[in-house]
C-alpha cells in the first residue's frame, strides 16, 4: 500500500494521497506526533473497537515486516482517513488533539477549495495534471492499446510537455512569507507589502506585469482574475534570500514611535506604533 501513495502535506503531520486521490494518515506517525505514551498496537486496537470505526472504509491495514539483520515478527501498520484521525485527535482531550484537529480540517478546506474554485493557474494545472496522469493510468491497464490509444498516449506526453511552469508545493506568496515570518500588518493580515519591500531590496524583477521566470520567481496571469492580472509565486531560492535578510537587517530596520506624553490613546513612554522601514518608507506592525 505505501508505494502507491505519495506525500501531499507535511507541515505538521504527514498526509498522503493514494491513487485515488483520497487523503490518509499513518495512524503510528499521528500517534508519536500525539505524544501518546500507551503502545501503538494496544492505543489503535483499542480506539477502533471503542469507536466502531470500519476497516477499507475509515482505515486501512496491512503487515508490514520489520527491517532487521535477524528478520522479525511482521508489525501491523495503520492508514486512516482524514475524519478518524480528526475523531482521535479529538478525544485524545489534549492542546496537541485539538491543534492537529483543526490542521486537518484546514487541510481538508484548502483541497476542497483547489477543487472547487482554483485561484491561479497553479490550482488549475494541479488539477490539468491530476487528470492527466488519471488518463494516462486508464489507457496503461488496457493490455492491447488501440492505435487511438496510442495516439492518446502520445497527446499526454505533449500535453505535459507544455505545461512546463513547474508546480512545486514550495512555492510562496508574499503573504505566505510573511507567515513564516510571523510579520502581521495592523489589521492583523500577513505583511506582504513588507516582504514585496524586501524583495525589490534585493533586485527581485517583481514590477513585471507580463509572465516572466528565472531562477527566484515566476510571475504569471491569475485567471481568477483575468489576464489583466499577474501573480507573483517565489521559488525556495527566493524565500531563503529574504529569510536571510530578514534575520541579518531586522533589528537596523525596526523602528518604534513612544507616546512623549499621556493622551487618550496612550500613556507617555508606552509604544505609539511599531514596525520596520525599507527603501524609507515605514511598514506598520501588528501591536
């Protein structure tokens, strides 16, 4: 079972998808992530009777044996959907339950969301792809391919080829950089004028208004928006630059405003307004 699925998320706990495109855990990562301290085989076993969950349904097993110079007893491995593992987290009654609950009901609404109403291109050629390699398993497993079939074969092939803006889970928004960063504007959203700041700092082609690539961005039309608009998509290279200057200029770029006496809004000496200032302009803060 696990050479057919590959690892979709991984930020908190690991989530993969088999070839169905359905979402599963590995029921002995979540529960080492859950800080359980019962053993595996007596926690899982236990949770299924007491919670009546049904096997190739909500969870999945398989004997898997142990990689040992002197061989060893098969162990029995665990693959659950994404509402049993949801349903552990919850009645484990702990903060990191409830923390890896709410991560799989984000994950769950970010996939439907691709599905349902992709954003750029990058969700619609996810989803092109997704197709695509579907077709391509279908013609596979007829045994004698048809000259059409062939001729479908080949189309695929092309068809990949073009699609040639490659869509890597790493890519980043602005705002996706700020999180990492933990930068918030005042009104509590992601900074991403400050990073789009640093950025320009550091000679990034993000003015473009036409597509354009290299080896840090790649700037391209959001459809959701029309072709009017372009959306730019930073590469590892990219973040880590920005990353790195902001860790090395951070404390030169901060900036603080103090109360200089009592008012309504404030006490003398207490912080006015905060935040960091690039290409002399200020970028506030959250709080």
């Amino acid at each position: 079972m696990e050479k057919s699925l590959k690892l979709v998320e991984g930020e908190i706990v690991p989530i993969y998808e088999n070839a169905k495109g359905k979402k599963l855990i590995n029921a002995r990562e979540l529960h080492n992530i859950l800080e359980n301290k019962r053993k595996f085989s007596d926690w899982i076993k236990q949770r299924i009777e007491q919670y009546d969950f049904i096997e190739n349904q909500e969870f999945w097993s398989f004997s898997q044996i142990c990689e040992k110079p002197m061989g060893g007893r098969p162990s029995k491995e665990y693959y659950l959907s994404i509402d049993m593992a949801k349903e552990l987290c919850m009645v484990e009654n702990n903060s990191i339950g409830k923390r890896l609950r709410k991560y799989f009901i984000e994950v769950e609404k970010r996939y439907r969301d691709i599905v349902e109403t992709p954003q750029n291109v990058f969700d619609v050629m996810r989803l092109a792809l997704n197709q695509i390699e579907e077709n391509e398993k279908r013609i596979r497993s007829v045994e004698n391919l048809s000259q059409q079939a062939k001729q479908i074969g080949e189309e695929i092939k092309n068809i990949k080829k073009k699609i040639d803006v490659i869509i890597q889970k790493d890519y980043c928004l602005t705002s996706d950089i700020a999180e990492q960063l933990h930068i918030y504007s005042e009104n509590n959203l992601p900074h991403s004028n400050f990073i789009e700041a640093i950025a320009r700092t550091l000679g990034m082609k993000i003015s473009y208004k036409h597509y354009y690539e290299d080896e840090e961005i790649a700037i391209v039309p959001d459809i959701s928006k029309g072709n009017q608009y372009y959306q730019i998509y930073y590469k590892p290279a990219a973040v880590s630059r920005i990353t790195k200057w902001f860790e090395d200029n951070r404390k030169e770029a901060e900036y603080k405003i103090i109360y200089e006496r009592n008012t309504k809004n404030g006490k003398k000496g207490e912080v006015k307004e905060k935040g960091f200032k690039i290409e002399n302009i200020c970028y506030k803060i959250k709080g």
